[in-house]
C-alpha cells in the first residue's frame, strides 16, 4: 500500500488505542478511494473473519 499524504501522522510516544484505531480507519478509507477491482476470494476471507472474530464483526 502507498503512503498517502493525508495520512495523520502519529507524534506522541505512546498513541492511545483510539489515536491508533483513528489513524488506521482514516489510511484505509484514504486507500480505499484508489480501489478499482473487486478483492478476489472475499467470500472466503469473510468466513475466516466471521470465524476467528465471531463476537467482534456485526454484519
């Protein structure tokens, strides 16, 4: 993945989970405005999720 510009950058030391969580949300909805073809066997990788983090993922 290319680092984008507009992708905050992280000054303190030690980032809150938050500070991180936020950081992480707003490079991938950066990168996911460069997506141009569907992800392959996202069937598959979503049954992995669903599985590893059942408690975790709402669909």
């Amino acid at each position: 993945m290319e680092k984008s510009e507009n992708t905050p950058k992280i000054k303190c030391p030690s980032p809150t989970d938050e500070a991180v969580l936020k950081s992480v949300y707003l490079a991938l909805r950066e990168a996911t405005k460069k997506w141009s073809m569907p992800i392959q066997n996202w069937g598959i990788i979503l049954n992995q999720f669903l599985t590893m983090f059942e408690k975790r993922v709402q669909l």
